[in-house]
C-alpha cells in the first residue's frame, strides 16, 4: 500500500511505514492537534472514529481515523 501511495519510497522508509514508533492512538492525537477533528474542543476524553463508515466501505487505515 505504501508504494501505490508514494511509488519513490524505499528502503528504511518502506520498511518502517507511517506509524514506525507510535502507538494508533498517540499518532492520530498528535496528527488531529489533540483536539476534536469535528468540534475542535479540546482537554477532554476523545474516542477513535472512522471518518468513513466500514458500512460505506471505509476502512481501518489510520488515514480514515480520527
């Protein structure tokens, strides 16, 4: 999948991936600001979501997480 989104990866890159280092969580806190993607409010428990339904046919990529 890595190579379909960027076909010049390699090497180091290719092996370690988007989320090399991080826990799911931490990356979409870090990737959203910490804050909610839809209200913007922040300093509260956030929840994981998809952006896209799995019924619609979304997927668990954390590009369609938030």
């Amino acid at each position: 999948m890595q190579a379909l989104q960027n076909p010049e990866i390699d090497g180091i890159e290719y092996q370690q991936g988007t989320l090399f280092g991080y826990e799911l969580r931490e990356y979409l806190l870090e990737k959203w600001g910490r804050q909610c993607a839809y209200c913007g409010a922040r300093n509260l428990p956030l929840q994981i979501e998809h952006i896209r339904a799995r019924a619609y046919g979304g997927s668990n990529r954390a590009s369609n997480l938030t």
